[in-house]
C-alpha cells in the first residue's frame, strides 16, 4: 500500500437504513484506475510457446509464454506497421510479428528485422510492455504505471491450496459496464431474483463501513433447502438458517466470507465501456474422502460450476445487460437506489477513476460528484 493510501484510509461508519436515493449517472461512465492487478485469464489457457490476445479497458495486450514457461505481455501493436502482435510467432524468448517477423523481447525492444543487413543498426522501436504475474491458477496483468507494480499485489487467498477447502473456478463474460457487475456482487437484496435456485432470503443489512479504496458490508442472510445443507450453508435441508455475510468489495475485486463456511474472490476485468469479465475462486468447506477428492476433484468442480454457479450467474447475467442497454438507450435516465452499500461502492469507483488522474495525491475526491444522491 503507497504511503498517500495509508494516510487516507480513514474509516467511515455508514448508516444502514435504507432510504430513498437518486443514482448517479457519472459511475457508468468512468474509467478503472489502473494503478491495480487484473486477472486476463486462466493459467491453463496459454501454454508454452502460445500467444493470447486480451483487453483490458480498452488496450489491447498479447500477452504470450516462452517454451520456459515466463510470461510477458506486449502492447498488441507492431511498432513497425501496427499489425497485431498476437498473430506473430513465439521464438525463444522473443515475439517475432508475422508482417515482417520484426523481433521483439519481452520488454517490447526491437530486438531483430530479418532482412536487415548484419552491419547496420537496428531501428529505435519498441512496444510498451506491462508487468505480468501467474497466482492462484490465473494470469495477472498490471495496465498502471509500472513503477507501482511491485507495491501492489493480487489479493491474498490463504484457502488457496489448503486441503481443508474445496475450489471451485468459474468465470463469466458479460456486456456491462464493471460499476453494473460490481453493484449485482454488492447487492444482496436480489435474492428475490435467485428463489427457483433455492438461493438465499430474507438478507438484513448489518454493518456497513467505507474506506479510501474499500467498502465493507455485513448481512444477515437465511437458508433452506438441500443444495445449502450440501454446501454447509444450513443445519438442515427443511429448516431456516441464518448466517452472517460479509460482503467486500476492495477495489477492483471481490471476496466475500460465509462465518468460515465458504469464501468467495470474484476478479474482475473492465474490457470497455459495456463489457466486463469476471474471474471467481469459490472456496468451500466440503468434507470428502481424499481419495474421492483425488478421483473426482475435476468432476465435482465442473458440476458445481455448470449446475450450481452458472445458473445463479446467468439469472445475474440477464440483469446485468438489460440494466446496461436500458441506460445506453437513455443516458439522462433517473434511478432510484435504497441500499447504502450500492451508493457506497459507486461513490468508490468514481473515486478511485479519479485517483490516478490526480497524481495519486492520496487526497479524497469524494465530497461533492455532480448529480451527487439526494436524500
Ligand atoms: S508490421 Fe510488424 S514487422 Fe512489419
Ligand atoms: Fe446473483
């Protein structure tokens, strides 16, 4: 954490009534700030020797892996002409483009043109290259300014590889802008949408606190049915549960933590202004026979996944996008929001679009935003 974030994570306490408020426009609008880690994707998805083009908020990357296994990631444009430089070839540790097979490392240096004379000297052209990282089975890129990189880091998953839980990878691609995926994550009141799922109900809102990057929301949520007493979310398949949820968001990402029942980190990548990727770990404290876990670990992940989590997602998935094209068809449109922790979160996405714009100058950018909620 920079020095200018420690001195401003002063913590504020929020009410959580909830109570009429008009929603600002200006969070479907903004930016990332960039200065973070984003998951691009799957470890497993780039092998050696492969090339993979991504995007984050609107820059294209190649990110590509030598034989060796090391990762680098490239702007995905030739200095030379502008050909994308995910079509190239991988060779060696270089990233040769398939126009003119101009060569390049992994810092983005013109390293070799083939038809060029042995005497002459190479052409100053470089591509700009970001920082890149492989953690928790996914690739992880840097988009800020480099120098910060080391300063930051993805989140920390202490479940991650602890034999006491049970992974659940899912990931999902949806057309909105990241502050509509971030508000569904946040919003535990949509319960209502999720009921043929046997999903959560009757959510309270518990505690609600807001930092310089961070808010924090606790619910009380109940339970019934067999999938939750599977899952360990209820005592029993035909009685009401009530646990607490704590919800936190701490940009740009997700966890959330069932009172040590199951743990949730959902990443997620703004890819534009109305596309969005999400990246989730799910964490569970299923207990299973290692040999089964050993045999069926793959299985039993693409079940949960396919018949548990996508069905939830793809409920979220069709509000989501009816939410983005209600507003692309009326920007000036109106909403009324009741839930602080939603109020919350936007004013922190505004702020930290505003950060990285200001310099990093640690200074809280929150007071007054245009169409700021009245109450
Ligand atoms: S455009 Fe890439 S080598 Fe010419
Ligand atoms: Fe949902």
């Amino acid at each position: 954490m920079s020095h200018t974030q420690a001195t401003t994570d002063k913590m504020m306490e929020l009410a959580t009534t909830l109570t009429t408020q008009t929603v600002r426009n200006a969070v479907r609008e903004v930016g990332i700030n960039p200065n973070y880690w984003y998951p691009v994707t799957w470890a497993n998805q780039l092998q050696p020797g492969q090339i993979l083009a991504v995007t984050i908020w609107q820059q294209a990357i190649a990110l590509y892996r030598t034989g060796n296994g090391e990762l680098y990631a490239l702007e995905d444009a030739c200095p030379h002409k502008g050909v994308a430089l995910h079509k190239g070839i991988v060779q060696g540790n270089h990233l040769a483009c398939l126009y003119h097979g101009w060569e390049f490392d992994g810092m983005g240096e013109c390293v070799g043109v083939p038809y060029l004379p042995p005497t002459q000297k190479l052409p100053c052209a470089k591509a700009r290259s970001y920082p890149v990282q492989e953690k928790y089975k996914l690739i992880w890129l840097f988009p800020g300014d480099p120098a910060l990189a080391e300063t930051r880091q993805p989140p920390d998953m202490p479940e991650f590889d602890n034999p006491d839980w049970f992974m659940v990878p899912v990931s999902a691609k949806m057309q909105a802008h990241f502050s509509i995926c971030n508000e569904n994550s946040m919003d535990v009141f949509h319960g209502f949408l999720h009921q043929n799922l046997q999903g959560w109900f009757d959510p309270v809102l518990k505690s609600l606190r807001e930092t310089e990057n961070t808010v924090c929301a606790e619910y009380d949520v109940s339970y019934k049915g067999r999938m939750a007493k599977w899952l360990g979310l209820s005592d029993r398949a035909n009685e009401v549960t009530t646990r607490t949820i704590s919800v936190q968001y701490r940009y740009p990402h997700y966890y959330s933590f069932l009172e040590g029942v199951s743990t949730l980190y959902l990443m997620r990548l703004p890819v534009g202004p109305t596309q969005s990727r999400s990246f989730a770990l799910f964490f569970f404290k299923i207990r299973l026979p290692k040999w089964f876990r050993r045999l069926f670990e793959p299985l039993l992940q693409t079940i949960l996944e396919r018949f548990v989590f996508m069905r939830f997602l793809n409920q979220d998935i069709e509000m989501m996008e009816s939410e983005q094209q209600t507003y692309l068809a009326n920007p000036q449109r109106r909403y009324v929001e009741i839930n602080p922790a939603i109020i919350a979160i936007q004013r922190l996405i505004v702020r930290q679009f505003d950060t990285p714009r200001s310099k990093d100058t640690g200074i809280l950018l929150t007071e007054k935003i245009e169409g700021e909620p009245t109450i």
